[in-house]
C-alpha cells in the first residue's frame, strides 16, 4: 500500500481576520500542554458523491470555517504565549492511495496502526525543534481506489484540546454539508487566555520527567455490549457486600476492567505486583462555575492521577471503580467554586505530587497507564506494547467490559479561575511531577482518555457517517473510549507495548470480550 501525495496548498480565511485579533493569547492551560501533534483520520465509503465537487467543497467550507476560528490558521509567536494570526493558512494536502477502501478496512481490523499511515505528511519531520514554528493544524485528503477517501486533521496540543479539535470536525461538517453562511459560523469562543492568561511557570512545576517508550506500541480494538455492561454492573454492586452504594457508569466500569488487567499483566511479567499510575483528563468546561468558557478554544482540562498502591487497593473490580470515583470526585470539587488562581495551584499540585514524583512518575517500578474517555454501547481503541497486549486481551475483567469515569468534577464546579488553577498545580505536583509517582521508574503509568457522549460519528461533511475512526498518540500507552453507531455500545481502542498486548489478549477477562473484537466500529 503506497500513498502518493499530489499537491499541498495553503487555505486561509476567506475574509482577512481582523486587527483587533491578530494577537490570539495563548492560555496557562495551553502554556502546559503537551508539545505534539494529536491526529484524528475519518475513513468515509463511496457515497455517490462526486469527487471535483466534494473536494470544492471542503477547501470553501474549511476557509469560510477559518474565518471564524482564526487561530487556526496562524502561528505560534516567538514569545510561545500567543499565536499571530495573520491569516497564514493551513496546510491541506491532496493524494492516493493504490488500495480500495474495503480492503483496507479489512487489513486495519487485524492491525489497526495501518490507519496511522495516512496522518498528515507535513507533521513527519516536526520535532521538538521546530515543533513552535510548524503549523497550528494540518488536514490530508486521501483518496482510495473506487471512491473513499480518508481525512486527516492534526491539531497541535498547545493551541488545541481533544474537544477543540472534535469540535472543530464537526463544525467543519456541517458547513460543508449544509452551506452554512460565514455570518452563521458561531461554535466556539476565544477568551480562554484572558481568564486563566500565562504566567512563570519554573516556580511552579517539578522538573518534568519524561518516559522513552523504545519497544513498538500495537493497536487494537473492540466493542463492549450494553448487555455486558448491564450484567457487569449488577455484579460489582452484588459482590462489593454494599460499598458500592451508587450506579457506576460504563466508562467507570470498563476503565476499571482495564486497567486491573494491565496491573495483572505487569505483575506477571515483574513477578510482583508493582504500583501503578493512571492518568485521566478530565474536560474543565463543563465542570468549573465560568460560563464564559464553556465553549472556549484551547485546553481546558486536568489530568487526574488514580493511584493504585499495592496492598492498600484491592484487587476486586468494585475497588477500582470506587477508586476511580472518590479520586475524580475529589479533584472536581476542589474547582468547582475556584478562582482561576486556584485552580493553576490545584494542577500544579497533582502534577508534583504524582506525574512528575520520583516515587511515582519518575519510577521505573510503577506501571503507567493513560485512559480517555468520550452513550450505552462503548468501542475502545487499545494501544498497548506487543507483549502487553497478548496478555491483556487474556485478563478475567476484559470479559463484561463497562463504565468510566466520575471523579474530578466536584472540586471545580463553583470555582473561580484562580482557585481552579491553584488546585491543578497542586494535583500536578503531588503525582505526575512527585518523585514517588509520575518521576518513580518502578511506578507503571498509563493513559486513558474518554470520548464517550462526543458525536464522533457525526461528523459529516456531505459523506455521510465514517467507516472508521482512528486517533491517537505516538509512543504512549493508552486505551481510548467512544460511543459506536447505535449509541448503547462503548469501543475501546487500546495502545499497548507489543509484549503486554501479547499477555492482555491472554487475560480472562479480555477473553470473553474478543470475539466481537473485529464488530463494525
């Protein structure tokens, strides 16, 4: 399979962004965000529409889309704390590939990672380097062989979050779909630097550890059944002898069912069990008490520390799923009243006491793991090392796969954004940036990341719904949480190390859920 790239243009504005916003300031959110690219690929079948119109359509609807979300199109200034917004452009690249649809859609079903192909070419020789003078957002359009194309949107993280950018696809759909007027373009706001603007950040934070990831990350997906969901739920409640006192959600139970089946992988690799870190951002804009913001561009977001701390957590899937509730509870209700001071200091604290702690973060003994989460179905897309990934998928919890996440809301909902921003630092500092956490090598850390409630297959632009969706980060393990077509199913798309994926597919609970594995997504 090759891809041949045509030709690469600019599309700007189709109406010169305004004196009064050439200067888009960047936010403190954004100030700490991570320096990379987040890409997305939409996979759309042939739907009788023809190819020279639709590719009209996408460059207008994209440059009258640019008009209204004009920081896209610029780039980052010298100082890094704003963007100029000059009406550069964004990088849109046309090519093929020599394959049909249909038969890459059967080829990525047995190995997902193929989809990474068709990110962005531009984006290939980004690096640390040149990352702040590269592009805001970069888009390809691939085309298959008999109709279908693939598109590719890669935003840079420091300018844009998961919900920007899915809400900028979908904004962009729906231009395009329907013709909507440049005056009608109205879906996000722009004042995210002014209430929470940047600030010194070396007194701040920790020194930032960093984990090289050298074995290969494979990639795999499945789908979890609301009837799953249901059997497993009543299970927990009946076997936790009433500590479980509340309904946990699907995202809850499945990012519970996860993540103890990597803890099991990593003990039966390590002849031990090992402390383990899990990171889960959790999406301020509907949590905090500032309306002004719920719509805003940028990051918003804390990413919770959920630490498992062998001996002191027990194994029991009801323990997990408290866990994970008391834990985001916690940190929600910390912002919710917070002033934006507040809420900076909170992040930073989590950061320094978990991420970044010697013991935690920095300690190769401690398992990390990164979990993101998007109705009552669930699909999740896994991406996992090679030996991880076979015994995960052999885990006993992976069988009834169900529900997420519920924890940080409460400690930013009445907040102000001193007090939001005084309760990240402090969450930050006292995990991802603590030596015992996020800077301990014998701590094991791990994403996850929920998508779930987001109309990810909505996104629409004249094509109708996407065969297949794909996201993700380079070299990170992280299982990811979205809705499927009918809305009651959850997928899971999982990013592991090529060892553990080898154990998770071994894992008993894994096993029970693989047969519908390769489900339509």
């Amino acid at each position: 399979m090759e891809i041949e790239i045509l030709c690469t243009k600019l599309i700007k504005p189709s109406s010169p962004t305004l004196s009064h916003n050439q200067c888009y300031k960047l936010s403190f959110f954004d100030q700490i965000a991570e320096r990379e690219h987040l890409p997305v690929v939409l996979f759309y079948p042939y739907n009788n529409f023809n190819s020279p119109t639709i590719d009209e359509q996408l460059e207008k609807s994209l440059s009258n889309v640019l008009t209204h979300v004009y920081p896209a199109a610029g780039r980052y200034d010298k100082d890094e704390c704003s963007i100029l917004c000059l009406d550069q452009g964004v990088p849109y690249t046309k090519a093929k590939v020599n394959c049909k649809l249909d038969n890459f859609l059967e080829k990525a079903h047995k190995d997902l990672s193929l989809a990474a192909l068709f990110w962005p070419h531009e984006n290939k020789n980004v690096d640390q380097n040149n990352f702040m003078v590269s592009p805001i957002v970069t888009i390809q359009v691939t085309k298959f062989e008999c109709g279908g194309l693939a598109l590719s949107f890669s935003v840079s993280h420091p300018a844009i979050d998961g919900v920007t950018c899915f809400n900028f696809l979908f904004g962009w759909g729906k231009v395009c779909r329907l013709g909507t007027p440049i005056d009608k373009i109205n879906f996000l706001s722009f004042n995210l630097g002014h209430v929470f603007p940047t600030r010194d950040i070396s007194s701040l934070f920790k020194s930032i550890h960093v984990e090289n990831i050298e074995e290969n990350i494979v990639v795999k997906r499945f789908v979890v059944h609301e009837a799953a969901l249901s059997r497993l739920r009543k299970q927990c409640i009946d076997e936790s002898g009433g500590a479980l006192n509340f309904q946990p959600s699907r995202v809850e139970i499945i990012t519970a069912i996860l993540w103890r089946a990597l803890i099991r992988i990593s003990a039966a690799r390590n002849g031990y069990f090992r402390s383990s870190l899990m990171d889960l951002p959790l999406n301020l804009r509907s949590k905090s008490s500032l309306p002004q913001v719920n719509n805003s561009m940028g990051n918003f977001r804390i990413d919770i520390p959920i630490k498992f701390i062998p001996g002191e957590t027990k194994m029991e899937l009801h323990n997990f799923i408290i866990l994970i509730r008391n834990t985001v509870n916690k940190v929600v209700a910390s912002c919710t009243n917070a002033s934006p001071d507040e809420i900076v200091s909170t992040l930073v604290n989590i950061y320094n006491e978990s991420f970044e702690a010697p013991e935690w973060g920095g300690n190769d003994e401690v398992d990390k793991v990164a979990c993101s989460n998007c109705h009552t179905e669930v699909g999740v897309q896994l991406d996992l090392k090679e030996s991880c990934m076979q015994l995960f998928e052999c885990d006993n919890d992976i069988k009834a796969l169900r529900n997420t996440v519920n924890k940080v809301v409460a400690s930013c909902v009445n907040a102000s954004p001193d007090e939001i921003v005084s309760t990240l630092v402090n969450i930050y500092n006292e995990s991802f940036e603590a030596p015992e956490w996020g800077g301990n090598d014998e701590v094991d850390k791990v994403a996850c990341s929920s998508m779930c409630k987001f109309p990810l297959k909505d996104i629409d632009f004249g094509l109708g719904k996407p065969s297949l969706v794909y996201f993700g980060l380079k070299d990170m393990e992280i299982f990811w949480l979205y809705d499927t077509d009918c809305h009651t199913e959850v997928g899971v798309q999982l990013d592991l190390k090529e060892s553990c994926m080898q154990l998770f597919e071994c894992d008993n609970d894994i096993k029970a859920l693989i047969f519908i594995r390769d489900a339509k997504l």
